[in-house]
C-alpha cells in the first residue's frame, strides 16, 4: 500500500462551498437561504466571497421561481419538496465529481481534440439522470440517489427557451464560465486555471438544469499524450467513459483520495455520527489486480475492452493537461 494513505481518514461529504472546510460536530453548515440550489457554508464570508459564482444558480432556483424551474413543483416520487430534490442532486454529483468530470472531459477531447475548452460554444457535455429514489428520504445514501442513463454532446440551442437566441444563450453560458474561472482563481491565486469545463445535470421528467463548472488546470505532463487518432484511442476513451458509469451507477464511487490524482479509487458512503463519510474500498490498485475476487462490485470492470486496467486509463486521461 502507497505509505502516503497508510493513516486513512474517512472523507466527509458535506463541506463548505468557498473554503471546502468539513463539516463536523464542531462546524456547523448553513445553506443559502433564498434558493432550491442551496449551497452550504461555515460562515457569512464564505457566503459573500462565493456570491459572484452562485448567483446564477441562485436566481434560477429562486424560492419565488421554483413553479417555472420545476414546472407544477411537485417532486417525483421519494421527495417530499423540490428543495429536497435540489439538496440531493447536489450531493449526489458532489460524490460523483472525479466521474462527471472525467467523463465530460473524455468525451470533449475524443470529439474537439486537445483545444477543448475552446469548443464551450460548440457543445456541452448534458448528462441525464432518472430518480432512483427510496424510502430512506434524507437518509438516503448521497451515492445512489440517482442513476446515469444518457451522457452526450448536444449543442447550446438546447437551452433557447422563451425567445432566446443561440447568441444569448452562448453569451450567458459564457458568463457562466468567466465567473467560474474568476471564483477559482480567487481560491487559489498562484494556481489559476486554463479554463473551466461546462457541464449539464437533467433529471429527467424535470425541466431544471443544474449547471457545473470543472476547473482544468495546466500542469506539467511526465510524458507527452499520445495522439488522439486512431483506434486504440478511441477504445480507450470507451473504456474510461464505461468507467465512469460503473462508477456512478455502481454505489462505489470512484474518488481521488488526495488532490486531483491521477488515480482514483471506489469506495463506499457510509453514514456515522450525523454525517456521511467516504472510504474506499483499496488505496492502491495492484491490490485489486492480485485478488479482484475481493470486490465482487467492481465486476463492470470486465466490460473493459481496451485491454488496459482502469489506474491505466486514468494515467492516460491525466496525460490530457490542456
């Protein structure tokens, strides 16, 4: 095992929004108070300073605007409001972030090359998910609230609603983007991003999007990638998307265990002391090459086709540093 996890902490779920700090015992969370998107954070000057970044979801999700976002308002079944469903969505891509980004960010390289954060306009990654709520209500575990069931390019006409144009649809998205890559930068100064990844969240039979930005960062590369023609490629970007899915819809979810990788590990939520935790299943992926048995819940990995294992297929992504 790799001696920087042998002293493991489980991973809290809920954290603040601005400065990412646990919640715990000891540090409470609030959620913004005027909306269904309802970020949390540890205080009031987290609040403000990631105002400029949360105001478009605050005003889309506005309390006032919830009929026209969710149409009669009615949740689907499992939820007992919308503000539920929102909170649920929340943290449910929060335990999915290393699959939803790696997954957009492999489909937007197979199909715009390595330019592709300056291809937003040409297309975003939309991903579709179905409820798969329970009766568990908010004890529901974070990872398995919904199930992944369509994830593709579609074009920013998706979102001309009451008279928009595709030029106002991409100068708001746009918008979207700079405000993102401005709250990054903020967070960390000497470490600004290259650009920031757009995705979508649809939960289908709503008519909301819940909209994301993944900062991608400029790092130096260990080896060049390889190139993004031919087919041992494209069979590899199969595999990582295939992945992604195991991933999502698995109830294991894959999670760096510390910073952005390259490597991330599955593992499982579970809930203790009034919060959810994560920890994974192995810290280092020879142990599950030397008896998979173990993890009978990793058998989507057999649907593997490119014949690489899957900490080969995040080594070769992580070559993709913009």
């Amino acid at each position: 095992m790799d001696s920087a996890f042998s002293c493991w902490q489980p991973i809290p779920l809920h954290r603040c929004q601005n400065c990412h700090k646990a919640a715990g015992p000891e540090q409470k969370l609030r959620r913004c108070g005027g909306c269904h998107d309802g970020p949390a954070y540890c205080s009031k000057e987290c609040q403000k300073a990631q105002w400029p970044y949360h105001k478009t979801a605050c005003r889309d999700f506005s309390n006032k605007n919830f009929n026209t976002v969710f149409g009669d308002g009615r949740p689907p079944p499992g939820y007992t409001s919308t503000s539920e469903l929102t909170k649920a969505m929340n943290d449910f891509v929060q335990t999915h972030a290393w699959a939803l980004e790696t997954a957009a960010k492999t489909l937007a390289l197979g199909v715009f090359g390595l330019d592709y954060l300056n291809h937003a306009s040409d297309g975003i990654s939309r991903f579709v998910f179905e409820s798969n709520a329970t009766a568990d209500g908010p004890r529901r575990n974070p990872a398995r609230s919904f199930k992944l069931v369509d994830l593709k390019l579609v074009g920013i006409e998706t979102w001309c609603e009451n008279g928009q144009t595709k030029a106002e649809v991409a100068e708001m998205l746009a918008e979207n983007r700079r405000t993102a890559i401005g709250h990054f930068t903020r967070q960390i100064p000497d470490r600004p991003p290259k650009g920031v990844l757009q995705v979508a969240y649809q939960i289908r039979g709503e008519r909301a999007t819940h909209w994301q930005c993944f900062p991608q960062y400029q790092l130096p590369s260990p080896i060049p990638p390889p190139p993004l023609k031919g087919p041992e490629i494209a069979e590899s970007f199969r595999d990582l998307i295939t992945l992604c899915t195991a991933s999502v819809n698995g109830g294991y979810p894959f999670r760096w265990l510390r910073g952005r990788g390259p490597f991330a590990y599955p593992g499982r939520y579970t809930h203790t002391k009034h919060q959810w935790t994560w920890e994974p299943l192995f810290t280092n992926w020879e142990d599950h090459r030397q008896g998979p048995a173990n993890y009978p819940t990793l058998t989507a990995l057999n649907d593997l086709r490119s014949g690489q294992t899957p900490d080969q297929l995040m080594w070769l992504i992580s070559l993709f540093n913009c």
